[in-house]
C-alpha cells in the first residue's frame, strides 16, 4: 500500500531503513491525526519499532521524511523533538529506580519549566513544580506512593511510572512502545484504563504499538497495520479486523 501520507499532525513521507540487507521500513507515507488514539501493529519483524525510533530520533532514516505540526524535525536529535512536544517510551522500562517515584516526575518538569538552573532552591519550595508533580501523579493514580523508590514498585506500576514521565515533559503526541508487555492482567487492566482516561482527556494525542488484539480492539480508535517494512493497511478497528489481507498476515490468530 502506498501513496501520498494524508496531511496529518504528525506525517512521514516515503521513509525508510534499511539494516544490510533487511529493509525495516520501506517506503511508508503514513499520517496520523491529532486527538486520535491509533495503535500500530503487525507481525514480528514488521517493521513497529524501527518505525518508532525513527519517528522519535533514536535512528536516522536512510530516505524519505518526517514532519510535525509542519516542521520537518527528520534530522532533529531526540531532545529537540522532546522539546517541540514529541515524546516516547519504550518496551524496556526505563525510570530511576533509586530515586522515589516524585523525583522520577520532578525530574522532566524540571526541563519543561525550565527552571533546572535554579540550583539555590530547594524543590520542596517550588510552588509551580510540587502543583504540577500533584496533578501528574494524581493523573497516573501513583499518588500514595510518591516517597517510595521507584525500584520497589511492581512492574505494572513502573510501567505506569514510565508513562508519567514520558507525560512530565508536556507532550503533544506521545508514542508508546507495548505498554502492557510482561502485565498480569489486572496490571494491563490498570494501565488500558490510564491511557484511555488520559486520552479521553485530550491533552495528548496517542500512539501505540501493540501486540495484544484484545488491547488494541478495546482501546484504539484507528489501527495501522505494518508487514515487511511496508503499510499493509490503516482504518478503523472493525475495518481492520475484517481486512482480507490482515487476516492473512495474522494467519492463526483470532483477530476479535
């Protein structure tokens, strides 16, 4: 499937990556549009990481381009993106266990309010940041346990942990690389429940890459779907579901 990427808040135009010989990603033109909550999935090794990394920085494509809020930011490095409201977290959680689970948040926000230079003030007496890490943590229901280390959270809860970072830094549009691998259910639940609340709030547009059906049925509003580097297909959920093609890729897997 190819063509022009619809006009979108975020857009690539004929991207691509190659590794050697294996093209990762091969020519996509995709959009993605603001306020709407889009999963991306496909098979192992078609392409859903690599797409993600380019899309935030991670690596450089060899081709084509990346545009957001109609700014070419494809050779911009990962903090510019940051900062232009471009965010990311990954399969690998990634916070600061020895620190608590406050200062993991006040960390990012101290960036966003680009007050980090202010090195004679204790941050307790930082009115706008204890505000803001409030209202986040409150937001990622991790509020009771704001003193304690981060390392000693569940796994679930890191993960959550990870998304509120990733959110601290006042993102526009927030990619997420499977945020409910290695959950319980009951963790997964918890977190499905976070990212629809948080979207349902509308201050920051979602991305997510998945692999569960389940996840991605119950959540997204739109689905793109990846195979050999390639866009195969981009719809709604139910449209995706009954796409011959998907349906072949997903040979074996109950796509309801």
């Amino acid at each position: 499937m190819s063509g022009p990427a619809t006009l979108g808040f975020l857009r690539t135009e004929g991207l691509r990556k190659s590794f050697g010989e294996v093209h990762a990603v091969d020519g996509v033109d995709l959009g993605f549009q603001e306020g709407v909550l889009t999963a991306i999935i496909g098979p192992n090794g078609a392409g859903k990481t690599t797409f993600v990394n380019l899309l935030s920085g991670s690596i450089a494509p060899d081709t084509g381009r990346i545009v957001f809020q109609e700014e070419d930011i494809t050779h911009l490095p990962v903090h510019e993106r940051v900062r232009r409201g471009l965010g990311r977290s990954f399969q690998i959680t990634s916070i600061f266990p020895q620190l608590t689970v406050r200062q993991n948040v006040q960390i990012p926000l101290l960036g966003s309010l680009r007050s980090g230079w202010r090195f004679w003030r204790r941050l307790e007496s930082m009115t706008e940041l204890a505000r803001r890490s409030d209202r986040l943590l409150a937001d990622i229901g991790l509020q009771d346990e704001e003193k304690v280390p981060a390392g000693y959270l569940s796994h679930g809860d890191q993960r959550l942990l990870e998304i509120g970072v990733a959110l601290a830094a006042g993102p526009r549009l927030l990619l997420l690389d499977e945020p409910t691998a290695g959950m319980n259910p009951a963790e997964r639940r918890r977190v499905l429940e976070l990212i629809a609340g948080l979207h349902a709030a509308r201050r920051t547009t979602f991305v997510i890459i998945e692999h569960d059906m389940d996840v991605v049925f119950a959540l997204a509003e739109e689905v793109v779907v990846l195979h050999q580097g390639r866009l195969l297909a981009k719809g709604k959920p139910d449209v995706i579901r009954e796409n011959p093609q998907v349906r072949e890729v997903y040979l074996g897997v109950e796509l309801a």
